[in-house]
C-alpha cells in the first residue's frame, strides 16, 4: 500500500515576509537615519510622561508654624526650596517630606519661565492652612519666594509646572 505524503502548500503570509526581510537585507534599503529623529521623539515623550503637570504659586514669611513640621527652623532645607501642598497632593499629610523636581513651563506673564531650571523642592506645609497666603489659591503647590524666583519671574502670579516625585 503506497502511503501519500502530504505536501504543504507555499504560505503566502510567510512568502511575502521572507521576500521583505530579504529586500530589507540589500544595502539598496532604505537607511535608519531618517528614523531616528522619530526614535528619539518617542524616547523624549516616554521620558516626559514621568512627571506630572500642575500648578504653582508662592508665598511669603513668615513661613512657620507650618502643618508638617510645627516651629521646628530645621524643616527647611538649607537651599530655601520649599513649598506647601495643595489639596490635591497633600493626602491627609503623606506629602510632609517629600521631595519634587519641579520645572516652570509657562506662566500668564509672558517669558516668565526660566526655561531649562529645574529644582529640588520639600513639602513642609499645607496650603490650605498655611500662614502666609498663596499668590493664587487652588494651586497644586505654593512655593517659597527663593524656589519660585530660581524658575521663573518672582512677579509672575502662578505657573504651570511639571513636577516629579523623587
């Protein structure tokens, strides 16, 4: 009894791949240098999308008592950046002590952003029972005179901010 092997028939899906692998092998390909602005522009918004946006205002002294810390002159970082939390990141105190990259993006004072500076900040305070009252009320954060001018126009009244737990 003769057996009859069965014969696959030619994958078209798999043809037309192999045919473009190979073309893609031939030095007549297009090169990769057209695409690597496009790499590095996904590269660039993957890395952004760490940080969050916000809003951000200042305030003036006296800075103390302040909500996390109490009179204690030592909660405040030798450098003067500092900040309270707004509502929506201050969760029922968690943010005492923690520490932000905040970076200015833009401001409703035209050329106000030092555009490239960014800082390190600490949550010391509340915002909504802090001493001193904000420039602009609501904001994500409220920071302190030196913070604010290292990043953008002390007279600027708030800011958009992109700011990134550290």
């Amino acid at each position: 009894m003769l057996h009859k092997t069965a014969t696959k028939k030619p994958n078209y899906l798999s043809n037309k791949l192999l045919c473009c692998l190979i073309r893609m092998s031939k030095p007549s390909s297009l090169p990769l240098l057209p695409w690597l602005p496009t790499f590095f522009l996904f590269a660039h918004l993957f890395h952004a999308s760490l940080a969050d946006l916000g809003t951000a205002s200042q305030y003036s002294p006296p800075y103390t008592p302040t909500e996390c810390y109490g009179g204690d002159a030592t909660q405040f970082p030798s450098s003067n950046f500092f900040a309270a939390a707004g509502e929506g990141i201050w969760d029922n105190g968690a943010a005492c002590g923690r520490q932000y990259l905040i970076s200015c993006i833009n401001s409703v004072l035209p050329r106000a952003c030092k555009h490239g500076e960014t800082i390190q900040i600490k949550i010391v305070d509340r915002a909504q029972t802090a001493l001193s009252k904000p420039t602009k009320e609501g904001t994500t954060m409220v920071l302190s005179n030196a913070a604010l001018a290292a990043i953008a126009d002390p007279n600027a009244p708030s800011l958009n901010i992109d700011f990134r737990q550290v």
